[in-house]
C-alpha cells in the first residue's frame, strides 16, 4: 500500500480551484503509484472558513 501527502495551500471559499487541486494532485500521485492520497483537513473549503460558516451560500456550497 502506497500513500501519497499532498501539502497544499487551499483557497479559503474557492470550491471549484480547490477541487481541480485535489483532481491534479490525485492525477499526479497515481501515475506515482500512489493507492491512496491525504489532504489536509478543510482542503475543498480552505482553512479557516471563519464568518464564511455563517453564510447560508457557502454552506450549500459545502453540501
């Protein structure tokens, strides 16, 4: 079993620019051999969310 840790900077509120982050990333690890890939916590949301968890729009993005 080969795990890959990915070390990345997210963008706090930036959904879609994390996710094509976590797409090329998973990409890159699995050409590597990689089985597995771990994130950081927070990774599609950026770290940290602060008032944007009081944003009824950024919680349904969440979702």
């Amino acid at each position: 079993l080969r795990l890959a840790l990915a070390q990345v900077n997210s963008l706090v509120g930036g959904f879609k620019a994390n996710a094509e982050s976590v797409k090329s990333i998973c990409t890159q690890a699995r050409k590597m051999g990689a089985d597995i890939v771990l994130f950081p916590e927070l990774m599609l949301t950026g770290y940290p969310p602060e008032d944007l968890l009081f944003k009824k729009s950024f919680i349904e993005d969440c979702r």
